[in-house]
C-alpha cells in the first residue's frame, strides 16, 4: 500500500471543520442542520462570510494536505495582496480532493438543482475517471463536500450524496458559498495548484513524478454579478498565477513541462475570462481548456537541480479585469 492510500482527505478537514464551526460568528457564517440531519455551513450565500473563511475552506478542499495563507507579493503594482498555496501531497490534495469534478443535479425545470461538488467527499464517492488515473480512493466514517452554490442542495439530493460517500446524512458536512461572496473568490483563487495538476495531466505528464507544489495569485476583488465574479477569479489564475512544482525524473520533461504548461499556450489567451465566456456564450466547452492553467510556470528538476521557466504574469489583463 503506498504512502498516498493511506492519507485520508476527510480525517483530515475535521479539525479545519471544528474551527469553522467554533468561530462561526467571528468568521460571519451560519452553521445549522439540514433536513437529512447534515451538517450545513454557509460560508457567503444568506451571509457576509470573510476571508478568512475562504482560506478555512480552501484548505478543506485541499483535504487537510496544504497551507493557504494571505499575503503580498510586489509583482502586481495593483493588486499587491495575494493568496499562496503549498502542499507536499500535490496529486491527493489537488486532484483527489480539490479538483471540482463531481457533478451533483436534482429535480428539473425551476426546481433544478446543480453544483459542481470539490473536496474530501469525491475521494470516497469515486464517481470520476481520474481516481484510476490517480490510483487514490478514501475511507472514512465522515464525508465533507464544497460546493459554489448560493443555496444548499436539496433533501433527495444530500441523501443520495451521503449514500454514494457510504456515510450516513449525520456524517455529512456540507459547506457552500457563491462566487460572489468573499469566501467564494477566496476558494477559487487557491486553485492555482489544482488547475497546474490538472493541465499536467492532460498533457499526460507521470503525475507520480510532482512531489510538490506552491502557487500564488492575487485576490481577485468579488463582484455581485456572477460572470464578471467568475471572471475575476479566473483571471487572477490565468493571467496573474505563479506556480512553483518540484518534479523528479529527467530534467527534459521537466523543461517539456514548463514550456507547456502556462495558460499563454491556449488559443483564447489574451482576454478577460467574462469576455471569453460571453463569447462562446456561456459555453465552458468552447472555451480551450489549456486557458485554465497558471500565467507563470517554474518547474524545477529534482534530478539536475535545474529550474525551467515558462509563461509571465500580465498586469495590464489583471488591471482590466480586476478594475
């Protein structure tokens, strides 16, 4: 059994969950109980929320496996405050655990329900093709889930949830807030990992090989329109991200990696997200997937001890988005 399998994303947010929980009022966020008697946490929905209930929930997305923290970094004249990311576990946080692949629907019509589940839960579910990929899979009594909603799911959809994790509704934690709300820019914007592991595994570099990986991007500013919200986010990723990953194995592929890895590859690189997106006209599919990948990339080869550099931030798309 690898080191890997035996890391359980969903022990490991339970502390994370009881801090949320304990300064709730302190944070601006509501916890309560939901009618299949789960655990619900409204981090930015009915309620202010905070930065640093993002940063909280950015690292329950992470499984517990990294470190998020709020600073500043000089590189953006304008937008000098930043969120970093760390982690040693890259694949299980990011991918395991982070990557927001589990699609959740319920109802139809006007009483449609649909959220993009992330987090710990994923891991025990296994609905995705990439836990093969990523030969990980969790095991625990208790499940969390993340979810950019404004609204919590409904009943049928929580129990179908709490069944496919194999925890009973009680075990359930179930945190959400919009992309609007300060703590739902904050979870989106701690994805520059997640979104650097993710591309590196479209580009089917050996996963197994990122034995770590730090990425920092600025705070994007929320807006109460949603797209331009969502676009913010993105952008403060694709044009303003920094990433940092350590990779054993030849240092070829390390430099393959660097040169292939920023969001300036992709054809629609150039343009605030939100504009991308009216665009194609709210189709994400249109949209080329290598955009969603850091701005600036540095690979360093374990082997050499060489570091490979590939794409630049750019200050005046951020000014242009960020406003």
């Amino acid at each position: 059994m690898s080191r890997a399998s035996q890391l359980s994303v969903n022990g490991g947010v339970l502390p994370l969950i009881e801090t949320l929980q304990r300064r709730a009022a302190e944070l601006r966020i509501g916890v309560s109980t939901g009618p299949a008697g789960e655990t619900l946490i409204d981090a930015g929905a009915s309620v202010t929320g905070s930065l640093e209930a993002g940063r909280l929930m950015t690292e329950i997305c992470l499984g517990g496996l990294g470190e998020v923290t709020l600073g500043s970094a000089p590189y953006l004249p304008n937008w000098p405050f930043t969120l970093t990311t760390r982690t040693s576990q890259p694949v299980v946080a990011c991918l395991g655990s982070q990557y927001a692949g589990w699609q959740l629907t319920s109802g139809e019509g006007d009483a449609a329900y649909f959220a993009m589940g992330s987090g710990p839960g994923r891991a025990l579910a296994g609905k995705e093709a990439l836990f093969k990929d990523i030969a990980y899979a969790d095991q625990s009594d208790t499940a969390t889930l993340v979810l950019e909603s404004g609204s919590p799911p409904p009943e049928d959809l929580v129990r179908q949830i709490a069944a496919d994790c194999g925890v009973a509704p009680e075990a359930l934690t179930i945190i959400y807030a919009p992309t609007q709300s300060l703590a739902g820019s904050v979870q989106i914007v701690g994805r520059v990992v997640e979104v650097a592991l993710h591309k590196a595994h479209e580009l089917k570099f050996d996963l197994s090989r990122i034995v770590e990986g730090t990425g920092t991007a600025p705070l994007s500013p929320p807006h109460p329109d949603f797209i331009t919200a969502m676009g913010r986010t993105n952008d403060a990723v694709i044009y303003g991200g920094r990433i940092l990953l350590h990779v054993t194995g030849p240092a070829a592929d390390a430099r393959a990696l660097a040169e292939k890895l920023p969001s300036s590859t992709a054809s629609d690189y150039g343009t605030p997200f939100a504009e991308i997106f009216r665009r194609y006209e709210g189709d994400f599919y249109k949209i080329d997937p290598m955009l969603f990948s850091p701005a600036e990339v540095a690979v360093v080869a374990l082997e050499t001890g060489e570091t490979f550099r590939g794409g630049a931030v750019d200050p005046k798309l951020i000014d242009a988005s960020f406003g």
